[in-house]
C-alpha cells in the first residue's frame, strides 16, 4: 500500500533520521532518556491485513502524544505491541530504554496500561483492585497502604475506596483504572481511548486528573484516540494513523495551521484520513469496543 | 542498554524483592482476590452443590438396589461417592476457562499481562484459587454419603487426605480448562468444547464402574485419564475396606505431574489472550 502523499515530514521526525539514531545506540548516551518510545520499522500482521505498516514515531519524556486515526488505522495494535502485549511483526521499538522483544519484562516494569476496554474488576473494591496491583508490581509492603491511599485520593476516589467497583459510574471507573496503572510511578502511560464512552462532565474530569498527573509526576503519555476534542486538551504532539501508517505528525496547532486559516483538528483528521476506512477494524475489535462503551456508561 | 529511567525513580521497585519472594507473593496476590469475589458470590458455590446431590441420591440409590456392577465387599452407593465428588470436581472445573475468557474480553487479562508478573505466577494463583471453589463440593459429598449411609472414613488424616486431593483435582482441570480457554479464545467455541470434553472424559474413568469392566481399549484410555486418579485416590481415601486400585502415593504423584504439565502449558499459552 502507498503511504498517501499529504504526509508532513516537517511537522514530525524524518524517518531518516530516525534509523541513523536506531542504527547507532550506543552513542546516544544521554539524549536517548529524551525519547521514553522510540519505534523504527514497527510492523503488524495479521494475516494478510497490514495493522501497522513501518511505523516510526518518537515520544518526548514528559509529553503527553496522542495517536489519531479512524477505526481500524493500527491505534491500539501499535499500543499493545509497545505494551508487550504481543511481539511485532517487523521492526523494533524501545520503551523507557529496552527493547520490547528483547527485554518486554523491563518494559513491564515501568510502563502503565489502561485497556480501551474495562480493567477494574467489578466485583472487587476500589482498594482491592489496587492492592492486587501493588502486590503485582512489587511495591514494599510497608508502601503499599500508603500509595494505594495517594492514588484514591489523586483520582478523587477516596470516599470509595470500599465499594464495589460494580456500584461505580463509568467515569469513577476509568479514574480507577488510571490510579492502577500510576500506582507503581510508571515512566509512561498508555491509555487506549481513555474517555471512550464518557459524558462530557466524567471525560473533562479524567482530562484534568490526566494532565496533572504529567505535571505532577513527570509522567509521558501515549494514548489513543479518535475525539479530536481530546487531542486538543491532552496532547502536545499528535500522529494521524492511516492504513497503519503515520499520515501527518506535529503539534495540534501546527497540524491545524497546515491544513488552513481556521481548520480544527477535525478538519485535520478528515483531511489525512480520507474520512475512515473501509478494512481494517476487525470484528474482534468492534465487539471489544462496544463492550467497553456498554460497561463504562 | 540505554538508560532506562531518571535516577531515584521508584518505578523499579520489582528489584528489591527475591525471585522467590516475588513468585510467592504473586501467587497470593491472584488467588486473594479470586477467593474475595467467591466468598463475595458464594451463588456459584451454591449450585455447584446441586449436581452431586442429584447423582447421589437419584442415581445412586436406584443403582444401589439394581445394578450388578463388580465393586468387591464395598456396596455401590459407598463406590460411587468417590466417584461422584470427582466428577463434580471436573465438571464444575471444566468451565473455569469461561471466567477467564470473560475477563479477556473485558481486559483484565491485559492489565494482568502488562505488569511484570511472572506468566507462571499468574497461573498459579489462578489454578490454586480455583483448587478452593472444590472445597465446597467434598463438603457437600462427604456429609450427604455420610447421610445416606455409606462408609465413609472420618479419621482426619484420611479426611485431611481426601481434601488435598479434591484441591489437586480441581486445580488440575481448572488448568486444563484455562489451556482451552486460551486456545479458543471465544465463549461460543468454549462451550462447545467443554461440553465434548466432560462426558468422554467422566466415562472414560472409574467414576460410576470399576475400570475392570471396561473393554481394553477403553481400560487405556481411563489409564491416562487423570480423572481415573482422582477417583482412584479418593476411594481409597474416603471409603473403609482399601477400595481403590493404585496406592494414594501414585495417585497423587499422576495428579501432580498432569498439574505441573498443564501448568507449564498454560504458562505458555496464557499470554496469547494478551492479543
């Protein structure tokens, strides 16, 4: 498939560049903590469809960076390769500084994962489902009370620690889900959708827990999403996926202004994604989604 | 290896815990919160209870007064306890893999597989959480043969004994049923097997007759039936008059060895839900 011609490099990082800097590691010395994702060539199959096709893309320490697209552009494949949920094709990322096939158990450990769809568990407290991490992630048991306590309260979720996580609304439940995946300090966060199914009042609510959970806590952010509306609000850079492939790349402003005077992000988005796709999002990841839109509301 | 993270990040928390220490407390961290939401629900508890009530005293009974089958000095409705408690260990065990799809299509197996637990651990403390749910079942079949008049053995060791077992077994297929689980990956497919699976696997074994009976091709196969193990053992254990056919120690021994099997199979096959 071709890369469709509107690409911007100038708002992203030329690809050269970029396997200059994979090809060479060992000099990078200190520059390379700059970068907390660094993929070249990151490539999914599944089957004959492409998911992700040559992917390279680059995450500042402290950002916040959003991959857009419509259903079905490679979102969360990439994102679920970069979690370790499964091995790439082709290609190769490194996340936090290790290489996600080589040393997926040291990704592990400091990185955050929320699920577009629904990671709490129901049936368990607020406190439980955290303490089921802590004890995962190895935090001291001396720690654990304390970092379970600071993550309720972070996400404003305090007085509920002692419910049932089923008796939550969909946002306390998102809100939840992020106090997990902070809960060991990650150095990054992947959220898929993180809002996907929220009104407006929750979504706005897990908007500001977001970005003062980077401005507090230094944490970088890769999330998914297709709101342009939430791009705008969390991001300092954006990829526009299509087809598996990065179709533009910059800051939200600088997207907004290539494209012309007065253009939203929306505007964007139609404009490098062709307005969707007609293959791709597999019936799986329909189900999945639904799913999570059903259980969040 | 470039730098992974800013000095005095305390991301890196995994390191200060002992390989050993790390399994063990992940082990309990899975099998805690498993065990909370059954003591939660005990409903499921509940009517896995039904089924061996029905096998006991319907079929059971009827079988005591008309059946012929070869059972030694030990009458039929003391034969078939044993029988009927490892059944209903199997095929309340058989479906575990349900659960677990489930929670893969919710993404709790996803936020499982992204910490840097062991894989093993994970399923470890699945299939030893699991182990307990079979707790209530010989709850309930020893008290209901003691009822009806079976001979059951009430020394402790041997109660103590029969227990273990019980916990081995359900472990033992919970973990096969999360291997097929991860293999299907879908409910629908689950089910379909789970069903194909049990009535081969509860006739294939010494549930309701002795292996004596069977045809030789049929005696092999309940040979390499792990379901033949547990009965075996049990009627030994449970049952006065030495019942059973291999000693206890083999019987635990094939269970334990089907166990670390499945276990390293599922080990395996567990991150393929990850997907």
């Amino acid at each position: 498939m071709k890369q469709p011609d509107v690409v911007k490099p100038e708002f992203g990082i030329p690809a050269s560049d970029l396997r200059a800097h994979a090809a060479a590691p060992a000099e990078q010395g200190a520059t390379s903590t700059d970068w907390v994702v660094e993929t070249d060539g990151l490539t999914c199959r599944f089957g004959d469809l492409v998911a992700v096709d040559h992917l390279t893309i680059r995450v500042r320490r402290g950002t916040s960076f959003g991959l857009l697209g419509p259903n079905g552009a490679g979102k969360s494949t990439t994102m679920k390769m970069l979690a370790t949920l499964f091995p790439p094709t082709e290609g190769s990322a490194h996340v936090a500084g290790f290489d996600i096939t080589t040393h997926a158990q040291r990704v592990r450990e400091h990185i955050g994962y929320v699920p577009q769809t629904l990671s709490a568990d129901g049936n368990l407290t607020g406190a439980e489902n955290l303490l089921l991490s802590a004890r995962l992630y190895g935090i001291p048991r001396a720690e654990r009370g304390s970092r379970v306590r600071e993550a309720l309260e972070f996400m404003g979720l305090a007085d509920f620690a002692n419910g049932l996580v089923r008796s939550y609304s969909g946002g306390m439940i998102r809100r939840l889900e992020l106090a997990q995946a902070m809960l060991h300090r990650p150095v990054l966060l992947f959220l898929d959708e993180p809002t996907i199914g929220l009104d407006p009042v929750a979504r706005r609510v897990v908007w500001d827990r977001l970005n003062q959970l980077r401005d507090s806590y230094g944490t970088t952010v890769l999330l998914t999403t297709h709101d342009m509306d939430e791009a705008d609000h969390l991001c300092q850079e954006v990829a526009i996926m299509h087809l598996g492939r990065i179709a533009a790349q910059g800051t939200p402003t600088a997207l907004k202004d290539s494209v012309g005077p007065g253009a939203t992000l929306d505007d964007v988005f139609s404009h490098f994604s062709g307005g969707g796709v007609l293959r791709g999002e597999r019936y799986e990841d329909t189900r999945q989604t639904r799913i999570a839109v059903s259980r969040h509301r | 290896m470039r730098i992974p993270a800013k000095p005095g990040s305390p991301s890196a928390v995994t390191v200060s815990l002992t390989r050993s220490g790390a399994w063990g407390q992940q082990i309990y961290a899975i099998a805690d919160v498993e065990i909370r939401k059954l003591l939660r629900d005990p409903t499921e508890l509940a009517t896995r209870s039904l089924q061996p009530v029905l096998w006991l005293v319907i079929f059971g009974e009827v079988f005591n007064r008309v059946a012929n089958v070869p059972t030694g000095t030990t009458d039929y409705l003391s034969f078939l306890a044993p029988g009927v408690l490892a059944q209903s260990v199997l095929f309340a065990s058989i479906f575990f893999g349900i659960a677990v799809i489930w929670e893969k299509d919710l993404g709790i197996v996803q936020k499982l597989l992204v910490s840097p637990a062991y894989r093993g651990a994970l399923v470890l403390g699945k299939a030893i959480s699991a182990g307990f749910r079979g707790i209530v079942q010989a709850v309930i079949v020893y008290l209901l043969a003691l009822l009806l008049g079976a001979d059951i053995v009430t020394a402790p060791g041997s109660l103590l004994g029969g227990l273990g077992l019980v916990i081995l077994g359900s472990a033992t297929f919970s973990t096969f049923s999360l291997i097929i689980a991860c293999w299907v990956r879908t409910r629908e497919r689950f089910m379909g097997i789970g069903q194909v699976l049990t009535m081969p696997m509860f006739f294939a074994s010494n549930a309701i007759y002795p292996v004596s009976i069977m045809p030789g091709w049929l005696r092999w196969i309940a040979t390499f039936n792990p379901l033949t193990y547990l009965v075996d053992g049990l009627r030994s254990l449970m049952i006065h008059g030495n019942a059973g056919h291999y000693p206890v120690g083999w019987d635990f021994l094939v269970l334990c060895f089907a166990f670390g099997l499945l276990v390293a199979l599922a080990t395996y096959l567990y991150p393929r839900l990850g997907r």
